[in-house]
C-alpha cells in the first residue's frame, strides 16, 4: 500500500547534498567555541535574519526557552497567544524555567495586535503586579494552521514594544515558509523582533536543530544557559552541516509544500468538509471532522487504513502537513481517499 505521510514537517529526512556535507564536514570541540562549521551556521543564520548573532541549539522548543530565561527576569508576566506553542507545547517552560508567569492572549488565526498586546501591558511601579517581561508572537502560527503575521501588524506591535521597553521574541520555527508565503526575506520579518528562534529540522528537512538569533549579549546569555541545560554539544558540526544545506538550498522549495498544502485545502473545500481555507496559507491544513460525528483519532485512523498518516490537533481537528518529500501525485492520493471518506451533507 502506498503510504503518505503528513503527519508533520519533522519527518523529512535528510537530502544527500546534507549526508555529504554532514560526512565532509570540519569539526572541532563547540564548547570552546572551535567547531567552525558551527560558527559558519551560526553566523549564516544571524546574517540571513539580519541580527548580530546566532547560536545552535538542538531543538525549537530550547530556543524558545533560552530566549525567554534572556530576556526575562522571575516573577516577571510574558504576553504569548493562547493556541501557540511555547505555552501549549514547552510543558511550562515559562514557568519552570525562567519563573515567570505567561498571560495568553487569543489571536485571530493565532495573530494577535498590537492593540490587544497593548491593553495586556502592565502598568508596573505596583508592588502587588508582575512586569511584562517578554511579548512572543508564533510566526507561523502552527495550531492555528499556519498563519502568517501581516508585515503591517508586526510593525505595529514593535512600535507598541518600544513605547514600553519590552523585547519581542518570535517563535519563528517556520519563518521561512513565512517569508516565502509573503514574498519577502527572512529578515524583513525578523526585523520587528528582538529574537527570533527558527527550525533547522522542519520542513527544510535538516535532521536536527534550530538556530537563536538576536543581538551579540542576548546570544552571550543564551549560551550560558543553554550550557546549564545541557546543550552545549561538542563536534556539532556534523549536525550543523546539514543545517547550512538546508539554509542555503532547501527555502525557495517551500513554494512548492505551499501550493500542495493549498490544492489539499481546497479539494478539501470542494469535498464539503469543514475548513476555513483562509487559514491555508503555508504548508499546514487544518480541517474540523466534527460535522462527521467524529473524533479527531477516529478519523485519523479511517485515513490510516488507506495508507495517509496524518495528526490530530486537538479533539476534532485533523491535520496534515505538508513537506519535501511529498509530491503533487500523492496529493492526488490524499485527496482521492478524502473524496472516498466523504462526509454526508
Ligand atoms: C515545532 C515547533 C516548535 C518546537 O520545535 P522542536 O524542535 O520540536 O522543539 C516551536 N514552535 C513551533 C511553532 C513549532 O511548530
């Protein structure tokens, strides 16, 4: 049986230009700071997001962690959208780790505004109330099924950050399916944030890593956490290789996860199942199986038995993932079994 895997961006594996890399590449001990393709990837990453500086970290999830034990004090409040990861999907990092308190807000398709980060500020000088320490906006925005933030409302909520001195850290592990979905680069988003934290290992199919970008001292801080958790690594090379294949060949690709994403979403639409198609504006499809009397793992299961893997996010909400290694005929596939388990209406 043909199978098809859309379960997530994570389960792309790694091309053979980033097995030769990763083979050929010059290592060294990265906790003194001599593995040089580390450096090269760090310094690549910072470069294409415009800041002063970048650091490898083995997962999304420590990026976003150090960013907030940087930019953080304990007891301070941190501004985060209520679907977005670091508050869902970090098993209360913000708590544990930088002891601070989060205050989720709801987006809009996960988009908050400035107005709303605005009225969520904290006055500060009251002995009894927490200082907002730390706005974080998740671009894409992942359970919201990939949004991307409007240029205009990023600039906005900057200005709003700057009135009242607080730094911006953006959950950015796919902002490059951002910045090819809006036309732009990587920096031109990135600019309105102090932080950005992005997914080597996603859909741009390195096999492990993110990158912290920022200024020169907030990535000096970051280090020395990410020593305390445990993450400084040592011939990290190996896995840094891949990570500049994946920089420097595998974003103008992301087009085409787009434009299969967007085909599914709408032979999805035709089929009358539940989906708002304004939410399809990456690689991520989200569809409600409600209507069908049916959960979320139920109908995962029925895709299953066809061979299509998929995920659920959240109780009636499928979703599917788009990604290198999947091709225009197996989303023909994928939509010949949705046509199959086609809801009554
Ligand atoms: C995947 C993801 C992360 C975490 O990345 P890991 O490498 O899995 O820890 C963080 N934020 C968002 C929005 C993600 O999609």
């Amino acid at each position: 049986m043909r199978i098809v895997d859309l379960r997530s961006d994570t389960v792309t594996l790694p091309t053979r230009e980033m097995r030769d890399a990763m083979y050929k590449a010059e290592v060294g001990d990265d906790v003194y700071r001599e593995d040089p393709t580390v450096t090269a990837l760090e310094e690549l990453g910072a470069d294409l997001l415009g800041k002063e500086a970048g650091l490898f970290v083995t997962s999304g999830t420590m990026g976003n962690q150090l960013a907030a034990m940087a930019h953080t004090k304990k007891s301070d409040e941190i501004i985060c959208e209520s679907e977005s990861h670091i508050y869902c999907y970090e098993v209360a990092g913000l708590a544990c780790l930088s002891g601070a308190q989060s205050r989720p807000l709801a987006g809009d398709r996960g988009i908050l505004t400035a107005g709303r980060i605005r009225g969520a500020i904290r006055p500060g000088g009251d002995v009894h109330i927490p200082d907002t320490g730390l706005i974080c906006l998740e671009n894409t925005h992942n359970r919201a099924g990939g949004t991307c933030y409007p240029l205009a409302e990023l600039e906005a909520i900057r200005a709003v950050a700057d009135e009242y001195r607080i730094p911006v850290h953006m959950d950015g592990a796919r902002i490059f399916n951002a910045a090819v979905a809006q036309g732009v680069s990587a920096g031109e988003i990135a600019r309105h944030a102090d932080s950005v934290q992005f997914c080597l290992s996603k859909g741009l199919a390195a096999p492990v890593g993110s990158l912290l970008v920022g200024s020169r001292d907030f990535v000096e801080t970051a280090r020395r956490y990410r020593k305390m958790l445990g993450g400084g690594l040592r011939q990290a090379g190996i896995l840094a290789a891949a990570g500049i294949v994946a920089l420097t060949g595998m974003v103008d690709r992301l087009a085409e996860d787009h434009a299969n994403a967007r085909t599914l979403g709408e032979a999805l639409a035709n089929l009358d199942y539940c989906i708002d198609l304004g939410t399809v504006q990456t690689n991520l499809v989200i569809f409600d199986v409600a209507p069908l009397g049916l959960t979320a793992a139920a109908f995962v299961e029925r895709l299953a038995a066809s061979g299509v893997k998929a995920g659920a996010s959240g109780e009636y909400r499928v979703r599917l993932v788009t990604h290198y290694g999947i091709e225009r005929s197996d989303i023909d596939y994928v939509a010949g079994v949705l046509a199959r388990l086609k809801p009554p209406c």
